[in-house]
C-alpha cells in the first residue's frame, strides 16, 4: 500500500518524492525544511548583496579582469546594476509566479542564478562581470519575491511565523558569510573567483531541496 493519510486527511502517493517527504517527517519538521529550502534565496541575496557592496574595493579583481579599468568606473557600473536587476525581477517575480507555479519558479531561477554566477566567476572582462551582476540581480530578485510566498502558503498558520523568521534569519547569514569569506580572499590574486562562485553551491543545494518539496497547496 503507497498511499498514507496525512494531517489535511488527504491521501498522497509515497512513491512521489514530495510526499514521501511529508510521511517521513512531522508536520512541524516538514514545515522546517519547506521553509529551509525557501530561505535558501534570503541567503543567496544576503551574500550576494554584501559582496557587490565589497567587491568595487578590490584591486586584485580590477587587475585580474581589466588592469586598465579605474575603480570608479567599476563601481558606477557594477553596484547599481545589480539592484535595479533585483528591482526589476521583484516586480515581476509574481506574475511569474502566478503563471507558472511557486514551486517551478523558485527551480528555474535557482538554475539560472548557479548558471550565471557561474560565468560570474568565469569571467575575463569586466562587461561580462558588469552583465552577469544585472543578470543576477533579476534572477535573485525573482526568487526573492516568491520564496516567501511559497514559504507562508505552505506552512500552517501555527508555523507560518516561525517559518518567515527562518527565512529573515538566512539574509543575515548571507551577509556574514560574504564579509568573512571575502576577508579571506580580497588580496590573494585570482582568489575572488571563490567568493563569487560559493553562492552556486547554495543555489544547487536549493535546486535539489525543491525536488522532494511539493508545489505551493493555493
């Protein structure tokens, strides 16, 4: 027998990932983990917003790119466009989200944002780092502004709270690991590199935890 009684008194399949998941797990474990997975986008901006305030300061990376560029230049470019990136992606966000689902949203803009921090830390010019850093920008965004959403309709009202704490708490954990980890690497040569391309593993940890999650139940 695949089939289980959950506490909504609804019969779910137990071969499917998702639900395997929920009869596995407490209703209140089940809600940490939705809200955990979600919150992993408040961290990705968390990070990502501490190291794009950062970055304009570090000479190695101006050397490494473009010896020929000068910092103010890279900072006029680089910081601003990454937030009106995330501007443009919070407004849009939801109708995404509308079209085509909660769930499917955060997956897709995880893939896109581990793509393109990917060419981030790849990068050779500075209009590529300059492009990526809008392209980000939007991508975060999105998943920002539907993380929440899924979080607090899949939580039940008793957890809802707690889960929205998870996720404000992720944004600061964000900002203190993007400080330390780029202490660590602001004067080593091509060590930048690592600061920008952490991040990925955080959006592939999120694109894997969304699988064995449901879609959002409204």
């Amino acid at each position: 027998m695949n089939n289980f009684v959950y506490s909504d008194n609804k019969n779910y399949n137990s071969l499917i990932p998702s639900n395997f998941i929920r009869q596995k797990f407490p209703s209140e474990w089940y809600m940490i983990l939705v809200s955990a997975c979600g919150s992993f986008s408040g961290f990705l901006h968390g990070y990502v917003v501490t190291l794009t305030w950062l970055f304009p300061q570090n000479t190695s990376l101006l050397n490494d790119i473009s010896s020929s560029i000068e910092q103010k230049y890279f900072t006029l470019h680089f910081v601003p466009l990454f937030f009106i990136g995330e501007i443009l992606g919070s407004l849009f966000g939801y109708l995404v989200a509308d079209a085509i689902g909660r769930k499917s949203t955060l997956i897709y803009f995880s893939a896109l944002t581990s793509a393109l921090l990917s060419w981030s830390s790849t990068s050779t010019s500075l209009g590529d780092m300059i492009l990526t850093r809008l392209l980000v920008g939007i991508a975060i965004g999105v998943l920002i502004c539907t993380s929440p959403i899924y979080i607090s309709e899949s939580s039940t009202k008793e957890l809802r709270g707690r889960a929205i704490a998870i996720y404000a708490l992720a944004i600061i954990l964000g900002n203190n690991v993007a400080g330390i980890l780029y202490m660590f690497t602001v004067t080593n040569g091509q060590s930048w590199r690592i600061s920008v391309g952490f991040p990925i593993l955080i959006s592939l940890l999120m694109l894997d935890g969304l699988y064995f999650l449901p879609e959002s139940p409204r």
